[in-house]
C-alpha cells in the first residue's frame, strides 16, 4: 500500500471505504426533542390560540387568557430546560426557550393587533408584551431552580420545582404590570 500525499488529510474510516455518518444532535425520533420544541413553543400556541378566537379589546386589565399566556410560557421553558442535564444546559436551555417563547408571542400580538393606535398600544400587543414579559421572568425564576436540580437523574424531579416556580413567578409578574 502506498501512502500518497492527500491521505494524511482523509480519515482512516474513508481511506478503507467505510463512511460513518455524525450523530444528529437534532434527532426527531426522540421524546425529549419533541418536548423541548413543544416547551419553546407553548406560549405561542396559546397566546396564537387566543388572539385567533377571542382577541383582548381592552389593555387596562389583565385576562385570563393573558396569566394563561405568561404561565404556558414560563412552563414551556421550564419543561425544555428539564430535557437537560448539568447546570449549564439546563440553564441555556431554559432562558433560551423562554426569550425565544416571549419573542414569538410579541410577534403575534404584533401581527394580531389589527388596527394601529396612536398614543397608545393596542389591546392585543398590550396583552402580548406583559405575557411575555411575565413568561420570561418566570424562565428566568424556573433557570435559577434547574441550576440546582441539574444534576438530578430523574426528569420529573428536575421539572416539577421550576415549573411551579415559573408559573407562579409569571402570574406575580402579570399582577404587577397590568
């Protein structure tokens, strides 16, 4: 066998003809990705859900379709950062999913608000916005519990504490700011 000069860059696995291919790390077969992508995208759905069948027609007080929203939210979070385990996943994976959770929610109000107002926001954003920034503080009360329930093998017991605490976090935070 003669070793030619491009054979230092081909791995050996190639050079003999046996190709492995790399793992997928977005494997859809698996139960936990499709919980992580149904954590990240609960708010939405919900709050989608309700902008389509009964959009809110006044900002001044808080529905509660609006603590529904925040809560969804803050426990989808909780529910993808429970997928993972060691501190720092957990964590990544939980804010992660709530900033991405409260973006998209602030987008469909944004879409949903139908007629522009001046002066003030419309009903739907209104509602929109303090879900979402109530869903991401709760994500946030729900991270600084994963950090300390990371290392816990079982999922159940990683999740249940940060998703009582997010929801409960997100119904105070939607308290205060309608």
């Amino acid at each position: 066998m003669s070793d030619a000069p491009g054979d230092d860059v081909v791995p050996v696995s190639v050079r003999l003809g046996q190709v492995v291919p790399p793992e997928d790390p977005e494997d859809w077969t698996r139960p936990l990705t499709w919980v992580a992508a149904f954590g990240m995208l609960a708010g939405p759905i919900t709050a989608l859900a309700w902008f389509v069948v009964a959009p809110p027609d006044d900002a001044a007080i808080a529905l509660p379709a609006t603590y529904l929203v925040a809560a969804s939210l803050a426990a989808g979070a909780a529910a993808t950062g429970a997928t993972q385990l060691g501190a720092a996943r957990a964590l990544t994976a939980t804010l992660g999913a709530g900033l991405f959770g409260a973006l998209v929610v602030i987008m469909l109000g944004v879409l949903m608000a139908g007629e522009r107002q001046i002066g003030s926001a419309s009903p739907t954003l209104a509602h929109a916005f303090a879900a979402a920034a109530a869903g991401v503080a709760g994500a946030l009360d729900a991270a600084i519990v994963a950090i300390g329930v990371a290392q816990i093998r079982s999922r159940l017991i990683r999740l249940l504490p940060a998703l009582l605490s997010a929801i409960v976090m997100a119904a105070i935070i939607v308290a205060v700011l309608m």
